[in-house]
C-alpha cells in the first residue's frame, strides 16, 4: 500500500493551489470524463492483446482517474479515496452473503442472479432495471439490460426460440425495406440487433468480445485485399467489386490453410 498511498500523496501534490500543476488545476469532474472513458478502452485492448506489460500500464492509467476524481471530490467536501474503497468492500460484502455470511455453495450462474436481487430488495432499487447507466455505448447497455431481465425469470427458455424471433424480426424488416419506411427500417434494425444480444447471452457469448473478433476479421481481410492491389500498382476504388471479393475470398482460404 506505500505506492498506492504515494499516488495519492503526487495527485494532492499536483492539485496544490499555491504549487501545483497548473493543467491538472484547470480539470473537473466533467473535463476528466472523456478519459476515463479512453483509458478503460486501453485496459480492454490489452487484455485482448494478452499483454501482461502494456495491461499493467494501462491500469496504472485508470487507477489515477480514479484518485483525480476523488482528489476533487475531496477538494470540495463530498468524499475521498478512502470512502470510495469503502463504499466498494461494504458493497462485495453485502453481495457475497454465501462468502461472508452464512457459507453456502453456489454455482456462478446463482452468484449472479442473487447479486441483481440483492440489489433490487436490500439497496432500495425500485425497479429491476434501475441502475443501467444511460451513458452505456447501446449494445452494452442492451446486455445488461438483458441480463437483469433474465436475472428475474423473463428470458426465453432455449437459444432455438430467439432464433425464431431473429427470423420474424428479419421478415418485417424485409416489408419495411420493400415499402421504403426508412422509421420502421430503423426500429426493425433496433429489433434485431437487440434480440441477437439477447442470443448471445443464452449462449453464454459475449456480444461486445464477439462483435471485436469480427471486427478485427474484417480489419484483416480488407488490408489482405488492399495490399494485394496496390503491390500490382493499382488503386482499390478503380477496381470492381467483383475483383475485391474474389481476394477477399481469397483471404478466407489462405487464413484456413494457415498461410
């Protein structure tokens, strides 16, 4: 705890009115937001890359916005660093009664239902979606609000039965399509991304990893097709379509056979 109590020292340092940084004077709250958001993305990339130097870094990262945040808090009599991992271990404690309460043995699954009850009957939400921040980019958000859902019993009971409304989605997105009803086009598109949330859930697979994977795919086919162009001397946009998804085929079979 020396380094953590060393941080904290270098930030209320930083924030010193008489000898402090004047950048770091200038921030609030609102100014700090955008990196917050930056440095966890940062977190998640290296995790995905598995590398254990860049992810250490990285945390190092979003732990100071964590002490800047409760340094100004601090500065203006609300809270401080201290009441914030308070807050955080009386919250654990109180959602882990099979640990620190009476020991019972439970699967992962029961652990996560009993945490979305414990917060709706004993923290004083008043609805079982309560509590999923605006803020969420949708498809997180979409997940959660599933996942709280499902915690209470209202989820289809097999993966084949959301594949079943996917398909009723698709059709009446094909009659808006066909009559142009660009708003219901829309609502359509909503619809079935939201249950393909909802699937992937039952199937236990994360949509935001799942939607990166096929991402990065797509990162790499395209680069595999412009490379290919531009070593003949030529320019993508002058090729025909046709042309570009013979290599992006192409890129498929190489990826397969390992090349």
């Amino acid at each position: 705890m020396d380094q953590m109590k060393r941080l904290i020292n270098i930030m209320k340092r930083l924030r010193d009115k008489e000898n402090g940084c004047p950048w770091d004077l200038e921030q609030t709250p609102e100014s700090l937001r955008k990196y917050i958001l930056e440095e966890a993305y940062e977190v998640l990339e290296a995790i995905e890359d598995n590398d254990r130097d860049e992810l250490k870094k990285e945390l190092g990262d979003l732990l100071l916005q964590i002490v800047f945040q409760s340094q100004i808090a601090e500065e203006r009599g609300e809270f401080n660093i201290e009441d914030v991992a308070e807050g955080i271990s009386d919250k654990l404690e109180r959602r882990h009664p099979h640990i620190f309460g009476e020991k019972r043995t439970l699967t992962a699954e029961q652990v996560k239902d009993n945490w979305e009850k414990i917060k709706k009957d004993k923290e004083g939400r008043k609805r079982v979606l309560d509590g999923v921040p605006r803020s969420f980019n949708a498809l997180l958000r979409s997940l959660r609000l599933q996942q709280k859902a499902g915690a209470v019993g209202f989820e289809w009971r097999e993966a084949v039965d959301i594949l079943e409304k996917v398909k009723e989605e698709i059709n009446e997105l094909e009659e808006g399509i066909k009559k142009n009803d660009i708003p219901n086009i829309e609502e359509e598109l909503g619809d079935i991304l939201f249950v393909m949330v909802n699937l992937a859930k039952k199937l236990k697979v994360d949509p935001e990893d799942a939607l990166q994977k096929a991402n990065n795919k797509f990162i790499e086919r395209f680069n595999y097709i412009e490379h290919t162009v531009e070593s003949q001397g030529k320019k993508i946009e002058d090729q025909t379509l046709e042309y570009l998804d013979s290599l992006w085929n192409e890129s498929k079979r190489l990826k397969k056979e390992g090349k």
